[in-house]
C-alpha cells in the first residue's frame, strides 16, 4: 500500500505545480503578498487562474498561479 500511495504521489507532483502566490485580495490586479506552496493546481486551472477567469481560495486567503 505504501509504494501505491507514493506512486501516486509521484503522479500528483509531475501533473500539477505547486507555484502559486497569496494576494492581498481578490481583486484581479491584486499584488503578491508571499509564495505559497501548500497547494497543488493542475494546467488547466493555473491557465484559467492567470487569465483571471478562475478566482482561486482557500479560507480568507487568495491565491494566484505565478506566471508561468
């Protein structure tokens, strides 16, 4: 179980990316506060994220994909 799980793994971090940034707010044009890489996004949704079409959170805090 544990080699499967670690598989999976392994395929969770080379599909996604963990390169994202807290915002100051929600606003579109909102500056970078910090990076932030407790979360994992995949490709289509960073692209959707940097073209402001996708609002990413968590809580109170805003996150953005950093430019890729």
């Amino acid at each position: 179980m544990a080699s499967f799980v670690a598989s999976l793994w392994r395929i969770l971090n080379r599909c996604t990316s963990n390169r994202m940034v807290r915002t100051k707010g929600a606003d579109t044009n909102a500056p970078g506060i910090t990076p932030e890489r407790g979360f994992r996004v995949g490709m289509s949704a960073a692209e959707r994220g940097l073209e402001s079409s996708l609002r990413m959170r968590s809580g109170q805090m805003y996150l953005r994909p950093e430019a890729m």
